[in-house]
C-alpha cells in the first residue's frame, strides 16, 4: 500500500530527527508501521494550500502514478506561495525579519504590511479548494481513497473524498494546543503533536476513516 500526506507541518515529519528520540511514535509512523505501508509523500513545514496543489500533488497526477490513499492537511489561508521559498507566512517572516539582504523576503514583508487583504485571501482560498475538489479530485481513479483533515479551522464540505472526525477536535491545532508541554531537550513537537495520546487520537481516527472509507462515502 501507498500512502501520501499533503499539507504544512501537521504531516512534515514521519521519521523521528537525527540526534533525538521521544518516547512516542508520530500518527504517520503508526500508519506505516500498522499498513506495511511505502510513505511517499509528506508535508512542507509552513507550506500554503499551493504548495500542495501546484507541487505536492501534480507530480503523481502528470505520472498517473497515484496513491492507494490520499491524506490531504489543509492549512490556513494566510501563506504565501513560492516555488523556492516553500514556507512563507507571518511566523517565518518573523524568523527572518532580521535578514534585510534577501529581496524575496522583503517582498513578503512589504506584501504582509501593504498589501494583504484578509478577505481576498480567504476568498481565493476558497476558490482554489472547489478547483481542486471539482476538477482535479474528481477525476482521481475510484480505487484511490482520498481523505481530508483540517490544520486549523473547517472552511469547505468537500464533495470528493471523506473527512476525518478527531473525536473532541474539529482541527488539528486544538488538539496540538490541548496541552503546550513539549518533550525534554526540543523546542517543538514532531507535526506538532507532542505525546503518546495525541499521536494515538489522530492514528486511530485516520485508520478508522481509512478502513471505513466505502461505507463512509457513499
């Protein structure tokens, strides 16, 4: 079995870093482990929607090569695509603030400061999903099971492909802000997600969606 994740940081890491081992597994690791499954894809760390879109997705598409599962993260609306700098938005242009020779992120800064309209984001945004839903989602092969999970907020009922039901959480991010305790010796959490419990939630909800996915998208 194939499986992809597409998305930002909520599915950036399967392997655990070198120099460091928690005392847990990630939700991507449990599911290649419980499948015996080739992990061929996974997130960009602070990736917009684009990034999956025009990168992430189409190289399985143009090669007709497409996963058994599909596991789409869909992130905010507030990122900037480029094709190089795959992760711009307002935390890392922070992070870099202080690099004043690079012209790409002074472009974005300027851009965040002048020229940003929430509302045109949110509404391209938008645009871009039932694009994506209508035209390209719809044409993946029937035997590809094509599931959908959100980072921070549900903005679109998809009509291609089934949703995970976290119980308790409607987003990623407040099961990830349940508790701030991160592990001993790192500053963040592998796919944010710090903990035995959360990985597990996210793990036997994504394995549940994947098993059911017939009765689920009738």
């Amino acid at each position: 079995m194939k499986i992809a994740f597409f998305g930002d940081s909520y599915c950036a890491h399967c392997e655990v870093p070198n120099g460091y081992t928690p005392a847990y597994e990630t939700y991507i690791k449990k599911i290649q482990q419980h499948y015996n499954a080739d992990i061929v894809n996974i997130g960009v760390n602070g990736s917009s929607i684009y990034d999956v879109l025009l990168l992430q997705v189409k190289p399985f598409i143009s090669n007709n090569n497409y996963p058994d599962v599909c596991v789409f993260l869909w992130t905010n609306y507030g990122r900037i695509f480029h094709r190089t700098y795959r992760g711009m938005n307002l935390s890392s242009l922070c992070a870099k603030s202080k690099d004043k020779l690079d012209p790409v992120w002074n472009a974005t800064n300027e851009f965040f400061m002048h020229l940003l309209d929430w509302e045109l984001q949110q509404f391209q945004y938008l645009s871009a999903l039932e694009y994506f839903d209508r035209n390209t989602l719809s044409k993946f092969p029937s035997t590809t099971k094509i599931v959908h999970m959100w980072c921070f907020e549900k903005l679109y009922d998809w009509q291609h492909g089934v949703e995970v039901n976290i119980p308790g959480y409607d987003a990623l991010v407040k099961l990830a802000t349940d508790d701030r305790k991160i592990p001993e010796g790192m500053d963040w959490a592998l796919n944010h997600l710090n903990g035995e419990r959360k990985n597990n939630l996210v793990f036997n909800s994504l394995k549940h969606t994947i098993d059911n996915y017939e009765t689920t998208n009738e």
